[in-house]
C-alpha cells in the first residue's frame, strides 16, 4: 500500500504554474487521508480565488494516481478554510519566493 511520505513525493510534482514552486513546499497540502477504500487529499489555495485551483486538484489526483500501484481510487477536495498563510511554506519555498526565512 501506498504510504503518506509516496503521496507526498507524488504531489512534489505537481508546480503551482502562477508561482513556479511546488505545491507540498508552498503549503497547499492541508491533509493526506488514506484509507482501505481510497486516497483523500485535502488542497487549501494561496487564494480563495485562486484560478489554476481545478489545474492544481487535477495533476494532484493524476500524479498520486500514477504513484499509486494499488489502484486505489484517489479524491481531491480543494478547501475554503483554514486561509492560507506564508508560514505554511517551507524554508526552501521561502527563499524561492524572496521571503525573510
């Protein structure tokens, strides 16, 4: 079975098109559920607008599906809470963008 730490590979792929870095190191990923009868993946947006979040849920769910060799059906659900915040980045996505770390 697939672990948390493969999902969390898989969604490293998955690149923010409007900043440039990826989703896992920006913060988007507010939960990793998986459970015998599935993959759940829970998304929150820089932005409650944000206008590539059905780009962003979509390559999410292909890249863990593709990683996944069990077959398991894989959902991705695209939040409107908790807000997002710079904090959530990581060190690495800090400096990409030009924040203070």
């Amino acid at each position: 079975m697939i672990t948390e730490t493969e999902i969390h590979d898989a969604l490293r792929q998955v690149i923010d098109p409007d900043i440039g870095v990826n989703i896992v190191d920006l913060g988007l990923v507010e939960q990793v559920r998986i459970a015998p009868e599935g993959i759940y993946i829970d998304l929150i947006m820089t932005t409650p607008a944000c206008p590539q979040s059905a780009y962003i849920a979509d390559e999410s769910e292909r890249m863990v599906r593709t990683a996944c060799k069990d077959g398991l059906p894989v959902s991705v659900a695209v939040l409107d809470s908790p807000f997002w915040q710079p904090n959530r980045m990581s060190e690495s996505a800090k400096q990409i963008m030009g924040w203070p770390g």
